[in-house]
C-alpha cells in the first residue's frame, strides 16, 4: 500500500514536467513547420530578393543542424533493445515458443517502434531542410548568373567620355572644395591648433613606419639571408611577415592621423578610409614580387635570371599602383550618384591598363628557369598554365567590358587576387621545404612521419587555399558553410552513416596502433630478438608476422571505435570476394604464400637460393613479392607463389657449410699418383676448407686430351665458392709448374682431300 501511495506521487510529481516536455516540442514542431511552409511558398513564387532569400535560407541552416543533431536520438538505447532482441533469438519455423518469449519479443518490437520514431522524424524534417536550402542556393546563383551575363551599353559610346571625365574632375574638386571648407570650419572655431600636434605624432610616426622602418627591416633581412642554421628559414619567415606588418600598421596610422584633423568632407573620408586598403594593395605586392622574383645573384626558389626578376618585380608594383588607384576612386564614386555607364567608362582604361601590365607579367612569369650549378628550379608547368592564363585574361577582361560586360572587371579582379594567393602558397610551401631540409643532405636519411610531414603540411596548406580562392571567384560565404555541412552529414552505407568524426575516429586509433605496432617491432628487432637463438631470418619472420597481426589489429580496433557496422557491409563484401576469386586471385595466392613463407621458413632473408634460373641472396619478403639480389648486383622480384609452389634450391639454408669442385686435367704419360698428392696438399691447405670430412681427390676419367681429376671438399662458407675455386686454380697452375705437369689442350690435325688440285692451281 505504501509503495502504491509512492508510486501514485511521483506520477503527479512528473506530470507537469513531461506535459511540459511535451507543450515544448509541439511548439517547436509548428515553428518549424511555419518556417518549413513560408519557405515552400517563397520557392515557389520565384520573385524573392536575395536579402529575403539569405534571411530565410539562414533560419533553414539551424533547423537543418538541429535536427541533424536528433538523427542521433537515442542510439544507445536502440542498439541495448536491438541486442535484447537478438539475445531472444531469431523465431522458430515452426512457430512454437514459450508465451513468456512472444510476449517479451512484442513489447520490445513496441518499445523498439517508439524509440526509433524521432529519429525518423528528424531524418525527414532534415531531408526536407535540406532540399529548401538546395533550392534557395539554386535561386541565388540564378541570380548571380544573371547579373554576371547581363550586357549594358558600350563604354565606348563617345557620349559617355564627357560625362566620364566630369565625374573624374568633380571628385577631385569636390574633395578639394570639402578640405577647404573642413579647415575653414576648424580655424573659425580655433579648434584645429589643438588638434595639430596629436595630428603630428600620428603622421610622423606613420612616415618613420613606411619608409624608414620598412628599409631597415628590409636590411635585416637581407643580413640574415646570408647566416645559415636549421631554424634560419623561420626566422626569415617571420621577419618577412613584420616586413608587411610595419607599413600596414603606418598606413593605418596616417588614415588616423588625417581623420584626427576632422577637416574632410564625406568624399574625402571614403577616400581616407580606403587609403589602409589601397596601401596593402601596394605594400602586400612589393613583398610578395621580392619573394617570387627576389633581388640580388641568387636565383630564387623559381630560377629566373636576373632581368627577368627585375621585370617581374617591375610589373607586379605597377599592377598594385594601379590597383590601389582604382580603390581610391571607387571609394569616392561610391558617395555620389553616377550612372552605371559613367562608372564603366571610368573603369575602362583602368582595366586597359592593368590588362597591359598584366600580359607583360604573363610573358615574364613564362620564361624558362636558369640551370644554375648545385640549384634546381621548379617545374616549368605551373609557370606556363599561369603564364597563359595572365595573357588570356589581359586581353578577355578589357574586351568584355569594353562589349557592355560589367563581368570584365570582376575576372580582372579576381585573377590578379589569385595570382596573389597562388604567390602566398609557393611561398609557404618552400618555407616548409627549406624547415624539412636536412643541414646535410648528402648524409640525412629521413624516413617514415618525419619524411611525410612536409607533404602533409602542404597539401594541407593547398585545401586551405581552396576556399580563399573560391570566395575570390565568386562564392559566397553560405556555400562553403554548405559544402562543410555535407562533409559534416557523411555518406551513409546500409543504415550506418559514416561522419568525418568517425573518419578521424578512424584514423586516429589506426594511426596510434599503426605508430605503436612499429614501435614494438623496431624494439622486438634491435633489443630483444638480438638475445635469443633465433637466426637473422627467423628474427625477421617474427617482427614480419607481428607487423601483419598488429596492422590488422588496430584496423579492427579502428572501425570499433569508430561504430562502423561491418554487418551492413554483406553485399559490398560479397562482392568483393567474387571479384578475388576471379580477378585477385594471384594477388591473394602470393600473399598467402607469404604468410607460408614467413610461418614455415623454407626460405629467409640473407639465404643464397636459385629460382626460375636466377640466383642471388634474399633481400626482402614482403607481402605479394619476394626481392632476391643477383651476384651482379640487380634485384630480382620474383612473386611468392613461385618459391612455395616452385622447385628452389638454397645453398645456406640452415648453415653455410657447402661443397666445392674444381676440375683438373692433366697430359697422358704424367705420374697420376703424384697428381693426387699435389691435388690434397692444395686442398687440405685452404684456409676455408674443413677438416672433417676431409678433401677428397678423384680420378674421375680418361679423356680425350687428358687425364680428369677432381677435388671436392667441405667449406666453411659456401658464399665464397668461386673464390675459392680461383684460389686453388691459382695454386695448382703453380705447383704444376714447379713439378713440370703439364696441363694438356686440345690438338687438331687438318687433313687435304685433294692437295693435288691445290698444286694444280697454283701452277
């Protein structure tokens, strides 16, 4: 009665929260319905603005993470009553179970039901966030498209040059007229003296930034270009960054130096606020053209000779000047109201210029690099592309603005910010080549992580250029976010989805089993393997095979942790194991053999074997391969099948102790006893030759020319058999000589048919 009474409390205890619960969740189900619903009807009247659109598209972009984040809705639960019902087993054929059991099945079918619907829910609410989102981008960039292809008048219509020219002049009087005023204004109220020496300051130090300190941070560099060390690169790296920083921090110190004065007008405001923008313009340029094209003998890391680094530094400053102008006067057209068409005739020459400074860039950037002694320039490809590309756009930009395309003057823009970001990734890259340089490459080894840092580093800094590049050429800042979404959301197999957080879940675990499966077998072979009894190729077979089983460990313990199912992988495994039974099957035969190889040991790594015709010393065995070193010094790679199905012969499995032969002939009529005795002292006094059993010398037969011997006697080493052989050849031609043996050769008498007819001839 008492547990009742306690029970029946905490039922109307948690009432209210779970109504709650539940009031909460039906208002966030209408919210997003009438965010789902306004969003439909705005697709399909197809007039929204883009402001309207990106509103709206925002509000899709939470909804979509949050009920991405619901897909996930408890999972533990799902997979504790998915293996509660797999502990019950799968349903008799026949039917017949225990009532207890049916029962049990059902409630945990019904409570499987109702966990799994939010999760449902949430995957159709995401699906169909999703879809609005695709189809707003897909309205923008209609739009975008639009604007770009739309054609306006000619800036070349002569009625459009006065109009031109009088805004130009109307700008600069009118900013005059302003400064006049402002001064007029301050002097009047006696309150610009106060402000002059605060003015002052700004101004001084300003010009002390950009032209003084920006030379001497100049000579410093330069100094330590000529000092060597293994973190110099650095150094000069970071030096290179305060290079840029002190002007840009003297630019912005004049543009507060100049507003301190309060004597500007509107115009002359804009124009003082564009001056730090326009200024990095000039500044970023002159560092980044002494990067690529640097001063002095050295050729830099791209090997242009010295005039064409002067030209390419030349054009590069001119193309920034112009640049900077063209900000300038855009910021002071931006205050009054000019036609479009008075703009684009404004805009013309300027991109006409550039266009022109930009082909000479091109042309210089295309030159070949100088083959300079004990330095190598790049690859002559990416200069050509960019090269071709800068001569492309020099003529395409001005023609399309020229013809009514306000496009020109975005593809002018864009590339010349791109050739920027393309200068700023050559740039980092080589910094991160000169850190990984090894102070003596002619004795450095660098091997495994260490060698591979430097091109993750730079393929990293690549993708990292990828999305400034794709803002530059247009992209807005929705459609990165969006692309991140759908690295986010995965690919989905079967009813798994994999997420870029179990990816590097994935690689993580791989990675540090991966490290310490290598760490144990470089301690296995160089500490403890050393100790025991084992020869160098069973060392070599056991740090082998533990290689294979610590890899294929950590792979299992990898897509654990990560929450792969592997069961949902049936088919594609399937599939995959028919397509090793028909096309894989070498593949796997030779690494089966392999595994055979280093489980049975009929052959390892230092042993002398003959196969297939070849013979040399095995160097390596790897998984699908075996690599044997000729006497000739070449390698071998013979496949792992060949030596387990194969007939092999190895000279020094076991032991080094073999067998050499070394054929004797000598002339008829010469004492055969005393041969022998010669023949056995020769051997027995071989440094190499055993013992026990003792050399032996054959008279193995009569031959044609001579009377045949042999020794035959037990090395020590049968890797120097043919030194041994030319050894005892040295020595028996000389005790024969001694002895006065002679070593017969073979003699051939020439017998005339008809000498007669010869004579018959002659005379």
């Amino acid at each position: 009665m008492i547990q009742r009474f306690a029970l029946l409390l905490c039922l109307v205890w948690l009432w209210p929260i779970g109504a709650a619960a539940q009031d909460e969740e039906h208002a966030q189900d209408l919210a997003w319905e009438l965010v789902a619903t306004r969003a439909e009807n705005l697709v399909q009247s197809g007039d929204a603005s883009r402001f309207v659109v990106q509103q709206l598209r925002a509000e899709l972009v939470i909804w979509r993470d949050r009920f991405l984040e619901n897909t996930s809705v408890n999972a533990g639960r799902l997979a504790t009553v998915n293996a509660q019902i797999a502990a019950l087993g799968p349903v008799p054929e026949t039917g017949e179970e225990a009532q207890s059991i049916v029962d049990r099945r059902a409630a945990l079918d019904r409570q499987r039901r109702t966990l799994d619907a939010p999760r449902r829910l949430a995957e159709e609410s995401f699906a169909r966030a999703n879809g609005l989102i695709g189809e707003f981008d897909a309205i923008v960039l209609q739009q975008q498209t639009q604007a770009l292809t739309e054609r306006s008048a000619t800036p070349l219509n002569p009625t459009y040059i006065g109009p031109a020219l009088l805004a130009l002049w109307n700008v600069g009087t009118t900013i005059v007229v302003e400064t006049r005023g402002g001064f007029s204004a301050q002097i009047a109220q006696d309150a610009l003296w106060p402000k002059i020496p605060r003015a002052a300051v700004y101004l001084v130090i300003a010009v002390a930034l950009i032209g003084a300190g920006r030379r001497r941070i100049t000579q410093w560099r330069a100094a330590l270009l000529q000092s060597k060390g293994r973190l110099m690169p650095l150094w000069i790296f970071l030096l290179a960054i305060v290079q840029i920083l002190v002007p840009v921090v003297g630019l912005f110190l004049l543009t507060r130096g100049l507003q301190t004065l309060g004597v500007f007008g509107v115009m002359g405001e804009a124009v003082v606020d564009a001056i730090p923008t326009a200024g990095f313009a000039v500044v970023f340029a002159w560092w980044l053209s002494r990067q690529i094209f640097p001063l002095g003998p050295l050729c830099g890391f791209l090997g242009y000779a010295e005039d064409m680094r002067a030209a390419g530094r030349r054009y590069a400053l001119a193309i920034a000047w112009v640049l900077a102008f063209w900000l300038l006067l855009d910021a002071a057209m931006a205050v009054i109201d000019v036609a479009q068409h008075v703009v684009d005739a404004l805009v013309l020459p300027i991109v006409a210029v550039l266009g022109v400074l930009l082909w000479g860039l091109g042309h210089t950037v295309m030159q070949k690099p100088v083959e300079t002694e004990g330095a190598r320039g790049s690859s002559a490809r990416l200069r050509g592309a960019l090269g071709k590309i800068c001569i492309a756009i020099a003529i395409v930009a001005p023609l399309a603005l020229a013809l009514g395309y306000g496009a020109g003057q975005n593809l002018m823009l864009s590339w010349l910010y791109s050739l920027c970001t393309i200068g700023m990734l050559l740039f980092l890259q080589r910094l991160v080549l000169d850190l990984s340089a090894p102070d003596n490459p002619e004795t450095a080894q660098q091997t495994g992580l260490v060698a591979l840092a430097p091109i993750a580093i730079n393929l990293a800094l690549f993708v990292a250029a990828i999305p400034v590049l794709a803002l530059i050429w247009g992209a807005r800042v929705d459609d990165l976010a969006e692309v991140w979404a759908r690295f986010r959301e995965g690919f989905a197999i079967g009813e798994s989805r994999i997420s870029p957080t179990d990816f590097l879940t994935f690689a993580m675990v791989f990675g540090l089993g991966y490290l310490l499966t290598r760490t144990v077998q470089g301690t296995l072979r160089k500490t403890v393997l050393p100790r025991t009894r084992l020869d160098l190729g069973g060392q070599n077979a056991v740090v082998a095979g533990f290689g294979y089983v610590g890899i294929i460990l950590a792979a299992i313990i990898a897509i654990t942790s990560a929450g792969i199912d592997l069961s949902n992988l049936a088919i594609v495994a399937g599939a995959l194991s028919v397509g090793i039974g028909f096309g894989l099957q070498n593949i796997v035969s030779n690494f089966v053999s392999g595994i055979i190889l280093l489980i049975e040991r009929p052959v390892s790594e230092g042993d002398w074997i003959e196969v297939g015709g070849q013979m040399g010393y095995v160097r390596a065995i790897s998984v699908r391969s075996t690599r044997i070193e000729t006497f000739d010094r070449t390698d071998v790679i013979v496949p792992n099948a060949d030596l387990v199905s194969g007939q092999v012969t190895n000279w020094t499995r076991g032991n080094l102790v073999g067998r050499v032969i070394v054929p004797v002939g000598v002339a008829y009529g010469t004492d055969v006893k005393k041969v022998a005795q010669i023949l056995r002292e020769i051997a027995e006094a071989h440094p190499l030759v055993l013992m026990t059993p003792p050399p032996t010398v054959l008279f193995v037969g009569f031959g044609a020319d001579s009377l045949d011997f042999e020794i035959r006697a037990i090395l020590r080493d049968v890797n120097f058999v043919m030194l041994t052989k030319s050894e005892m050849n040295f020595e028996i031609s000389r005790r024969f000589a001694e002895e006065g043996i002679e070593i017969p050769f073979a003699q051939r008498d020439i017998w005339l048919r008809n000498p007669e007819a010869l004579l018959g001839d002659k005379t």
